[in-house]
C-alpha cells in the first residue's frame, strides 16, 4: 500500500533554497570580481600627513578597507533585487509549492549570501593589509586593528548584518518594481528628495536613519535592530508578492 504524504512549506523551501545555491553559482563569482575591484581601489591612499623636524622630514599615507565593504553591500542589494525578477520567480515553478516557499528560500538564500559576504569581506580586508605590508617598506608600516579571533567574528557578523539588511531593502524594492514599473521613476526621486533634503537642513532626514544603525555600540542591541528591521521589510515583500500575483 502507498501513502502519499504532502510536502511541507519548510521542506518545498528548503529544496528551493539548495537548489538556489547551485544554480546561482555566478552570483558569488560576481561578489569575488567586486571585492577584487574594491581592493583594486583600497590601494589608493585615502589621506596622508607629513611633518619635518630638524632638517628630517616624515610623512604618512594612511589606508583602508571601507570601500571593499562598500561594494560588497552594492554586490548584496543588487542580488537583492535581481531576485525579484520575473526570470528567477519562474525558476520555483519547477518545484510544487507556493508563494511563501519562494519567498522563504529567497530570505534563506539572501542570509546565506550576506553571511558569505561578510566573511569574503573581512578577508579581503586582511588581504589589503598584507599587500601593503609587502608594497611598503616593512619597517616603517604600521598595521592597525589587527583581529583577534573574537574581534574577527564580530566584525564578520557585523558586515553580514549590514547586508542583510540592505538585502531585505533591495528584495523589497525589487518587488515594488514588479508590481508597477513606475516605481522605477518614483524611488529614485523619493531619494534624489531626500538628498536635497539633506543638504537643505543639514541631515535632518536621512542621519537619523544611518546613525539608528551606525551609532549603535552594542552588538546586541545592533543586531535586534537589523533583524526587526529586516524582518518588517520580508514581510512586505511578501504582502506586495501576493498582490503581484493576483495581478498576474
């Protein structure tokens, strides 16, 4: 005798999200051609000082990593939003299941990407620190912040926070695009506003925004911001899913 037993949500989810992972494969080629260009650029000095004393002179160029992290959350919100596309929404269809299992295992895939991405960062960081080491004279480089174990990890979460949540924002302006195409028009503006805004008044609109998150100095507290925050944005994303497919 034969049972036939219906698949759960999680298990159709869990089959999408793996299979995400091997046919997305060029997704993470492109993080590793990003990160690669951003430290192409991190070896630019991004200031420098100099001072003479007693017929000597000194001076110093300082570097930084900043910007490779910069482009991996570009690289993150640009996925972000790719996946919202009609092409990859089509690729579910494969597999029985539904709307929520789509958007589970893109949020699955997103997180597992962000956490990639942190870690890819933070060692590409380290690799611009020994390429300068080696492109400078040993002795007169000065190599700060150099990570213990501990500090790594925090560093590593911290940036696969940050991308998360630029994850989530761009998973929800993709969907925005796809229920109207004149959201294309209308975001832009609705940031162009605000950066007039901004300039207008001094950072009375978007610097509280950044400094929610930016300012924040307890990890803990941190990361229950970028979550609750996320989560809001999934959950969007999920409700204008729904509308985009009773337009369809």
């Amino acid at each position: 005798m034969m049972f036939w037993r219906e698949a759960s949500v999680l298990d159709v989810a869990h089959k999408q999200f793996v299979y995400k992972l091997k046919a997305y494969i060029n997704v993470f080629s492109a993080l590793v051609g990003v990160q690669l260009l951003g430290l192409l650029f991190s070896l630019n000095p991004i200031g420098g000082s100099g001072t003479s004393s007693g017929g000597m002179s000194f001076s110093a160029q300082y570097y930084s990593g900043d910007i490779i992290v910069w482009f991996t959350l570009f690289w993150g919100f640009v996925v972000a939003v790719t996946l919202t596309q009609k092409g990859y929404r089509d690729i579910d269809f494969t597999f029985v299941s539904n709307r929520l299992s789509h958007h589970l295992s893109n949020i699955s895939f997103l997180l597992t990407t962000s956490l990639i991405g942190g870690v890819s960062a933070l060692c590409a960081s380290v690799l611009l620190k020994v390429i300068i080491y080696f492109m400078n004279d040993p002795e007169v480089t000065v190599i700060k912040d150099s990570y213990a174990l501990q500090e790594w990890i925090l560093g590593v979460l911290v940036i696969a926070l940050y991308l998360f949540l630029l994850t989530s924002s761009g998973y929800f302006v993709g969907m925005l695009v796809q229920l109207n195409k004149i959201f294309i028009v209308i975001l832009p503006a609705i940031l162009f506003g605000f950066l007039i805004l901004e300039l207008m008044f001094g950072g009375a609109f978007v610097s509280p925004i950044v400094q929610f998150f930016a300012t924040e100095t307890s990890f803990l507290l941190f990361s229950l911001k970028v979550l609750i925050t996320s989560s809001l944005l999934f959950v969007s994303s999920v409700f204008v899913g729904r509308r985009l497919e009773v337009r369809s």
